[in-house]
C-alpha cells in the first residue's frame, strides 16, 4: 500500500512536470508557420514599394498627405530593393555553411556580393574587401556611419527564421549585424527582428514593440528611444503629429542624441539616416496603425527621411502577425513569384523554403522540437525564452577593435577588392 502511494505521488508530481514543460512551450503549425513567414516578406516589399517613390525627399518635416503615393499593385515587386536584397545574402550564408557560419566567413559572402550599397553597408563591405575582419569592419574606428539604419532595414530575416526564438535573433545580429553597424546601429536590427519573432504568437502592437525592446541593452539610447515614443503615444493616442515632433526635438535636433557620425544634429530639410531617428517611425506607425494596413504604412512613410526603409519594416512585423491568406489581394495580386532577387538564386518559392529551412535549425539549437499532431501535419513547439541582450556599446565612445585582418588564403576567397564610392 505504501509503495502504491509513493508510485501515485511520483505520477502526480510527473504529471505537474509535464504540464508546467508544455505551458512553458508555444506552438505553431508548419502551415501557419509558412502563411505567417510569407506574410512578413509581401509586408515589407509591400512597405518598401509604396514608399520608395518618397525616399528621403522629405526631411525634419512630415510629409503631406498629397505627397503621399497612391497604392499601385505593381509596386510590389521590389526583388531588386537595397530593402530587400542584402538579408538575402545573409540567408545564402547559412544555407551554403550551416546556421554557425563564421565571422570571417559572413563577411567574405557580403564583400562578394554586386549589389549597390550606401552608408554603413558599402562601408562594411569595402572595409572587408580591405582585410578587416567583421566586427571590426561595423566598429567606429573603421565605419564612420556605425549608427546608421543598414542593419535596422535588413534585419527582418532575423526574426523570420527565428518565430518565438528573440535569442536567435540577437545572435545572428551580432554575427551579421556587424558586419557594417556597432552600438545603436546594431540594436535597431535586433530591436526589429525581435519584433518580427514575438509576431508569430503576438498580434497587439504594443507588446511587439515590448518584445523588441527586451532584445537590446536596456541602457542604450536605442532603448531609451523606444521608451520614450512609448510614452509619447500614451500622451499623446489620437495625434501622431505632436509625437513626431517631441521625436524631431530630441532624436534629430539634439546633438546628444544625433551624434555628428554620419549624421549631425538638423532640423527641415536636414538629412537622417540614424538608426534610432528612423526606428521611432516605425514604431510610430505600428502604434499609431494599430493593425490598420495603410495607416502603418503611410504614418510610418509621411515621417520622412528613409520613407521606403521603415514602412517596410512596419508593415513586415504587421503582415506577419496577419499571415499571407489574410493579406488583401491588393497588396499580392501582382507579385511575380518567377522573377529572381537581385544578386540571387532565389525567387518567391525558393526564397520561402530556404527561410523554412533554416528556421527549422533555429526552433531546435534553441530547444525546441518539430514533431507531428494527430493529422500528421508537422508542428513547431519552441520554449518561451527570455531575451539575452549583449552589453551596451556606444558608437560615439566605442570600446576597443579586435584589430584581426583575414590571412592571404581568405583573402583569396573575395574575389571583388574594388573600394567603392557613393
């Protein structure tokens, strides 16, 4: 009898075990996986789309509602978008050497590539053509635009391949990430694609924008920025006006906050492309959007300056939380799914099932499991994970350079060294 009762107190202790383990775990169909991770790729083409005609044309000033575009289905197809191609290059690194690809290896894929870049991105690359090796090619000893947007804009793949996993995100932007950006500049990638990972499971926009936030040092300015447009809305829920301004006094005018790296303090008609400038815009539009397609898109676009960049990834993080089958047949109708990305292998399918592929190695190095429901339909079961941000950097008193340049053998693996200028 004795015996009996100590096997029932083991079940029922066993039993508690088991069911704490799977409250403790989220799931995910490979079904609504895949909706959800094409929905985040036609979002931020469709953002990118309907904003580039804008492109930087408004500046320390929001945009009128008649500069604003008309939506045209065409404009869809940007697969050869700065917006969209260089996380491409990111992916074929991991598909051609595996999830753990090296530093060293990252950057000898990105300096390879033939694609237009600007800022912090030909920066980078010229700077691993040169033989430094990444992070040292994004450090401020060698990248004079360390805080800019490059990493912020392609960062949605992080989150993508990564669905509940913010910790694979942080880890491939240290390893991608600083290929061309440090501190700030860094952060806003892994701000983004932490957003993008909590949008399989998360709808509300605020809660996005907290899971982002637990994803970067919370002593950065980065950090303190998303703080703060937080509070602002709250001041502020129906003008997003007045919060664009209290953004434009601190993050464009202040010379504490815009620090004279790439872009100095301004005012209208001053130029930005500072990581935390342009990331209010995007929270701002997912705030102020509330799940509303063309007002994420448009808030996020009449905020000006890189008004192609941050409604892609506003409307990305909102179309994956909607799943490509929700998505109105105005923003899908014209894709073209046969036409190649530029400087790829990859078109729509392809590009969609390489990202499958490598989410599949990220939902397990981060102890999840694939396994099958009852239908024999294969499902993601990924543990809630807390957030490991790395320490805080500041680009404007950077920290020191590793100094390693790659040896002539690797160096003989980039086969483009040509130092370019824009």
């Amino acid at each position: 009898m004795r015996r009996l009762m100590w096997l029932l107190v083991i079940c029922a202790v066993l039993s508690v075990q088991v069911a704490r383990a799977e409250a403790e775990c989220r799931k995910i169909s490979l079904t609504e996986f895949r909706d959800k991770l094409k929905g985040g790729w036609i979002g931020q083409m469709a953002g990118v789309g309907w904003g580039a005609p804008t492109e930087f044309k408004v500046k320390g000033r929001i945009m009128r509602e008649d500069e604003m575009p008309p939506w045209n289905p065409k404009m869809i197809n940007q697969h050869g978008n700065d917006d969209i191609y260089v996380e491409l290059t990111f992916i074929r690194s991991m598909e051609m050497h595996g999830l753990d690809v090296s530093y060293k290896q990252a950057g000898i894929d990105f300096a390879n590539t033939k694609y237009p870049l600007w800022h912090a991105n030909l920066a980078g690359r010229n700077n691993v053509r040169r033989g430094i090796v990444p992070p040292d090619s994004g450090h401020p000893v060698f990248n004079k635009c360390s805080d800019d947007i490059d990493y912020q804009i392609e960062a949605d793949y992080s989150g993508l391949v990564s669905p509940g996993c913010p910790n694979g995100v942080i880890v491939l932007g240290d390893k991608f990430g600083r290929i061309m950006n440090y501190g700030d500049g860094l952060y806003g990638g892994q701000f983004v694609g932490g957003m993008y990972a909590e949008a399989y499971f998360e709808k509300d926009m605020l809660k996005l924008v907290e899971s982002g936030l637990k994803c970067i040092p919370s002593e950065s300015q980065y950090a303190e920025m998303v703080r703060d447009v937080i509070s602002w809305w709250r001041q502020n829920p129906d003008s997003w006006e007045k919060t664009w301004g209290l953004v434009e006094e601190k993050y464009h005018k202040d010379k504490n906050y815009s620090h004279t790296l790439c872009c100095a303090p301004g005012g209208e008609g001053a130029f930005s492309i500072d990581a935390k400038l342009n990331g209010a815009y995007i929270i701002m539009g997912l705030l102020y959007g509330n799940g509303d397609i063309d007002k994420t898109i448009r808030i996020s676009c009449r905020c000006g300056q890189d008004s192609d960049c941050n409604p892609a990834n506003a409307g990305g993080v909102l179309f994956t939380t909607m799943g490509f089958a929700n998505v109105p047949d105005r923003f899908k109708s014209a894709l073209d799914e046969k036409k190649l990305f530029a400087s790829s292998t990859y078109d729509w399918p392809a590009m969609i099932n390489v990202h499958e592929q490598i989410a599949r190695q990220v939902v397990v190095k981060y102890g999840g499991r694939i396994e099958k429901d009852s239908k024999g339909e294969e499902v993601f079961v990924i543990p809630v994970q807390q957030p490991k941000p790395g320490p805080v950097e500041k680009a404007w008193v950077p920290g020191p350079s590793s100094c390693v340049k790659y040896k002539a053998e690797e160096m003989a693996k980039i086969t483009n060294k040509t130092i370019e200028k824009r």
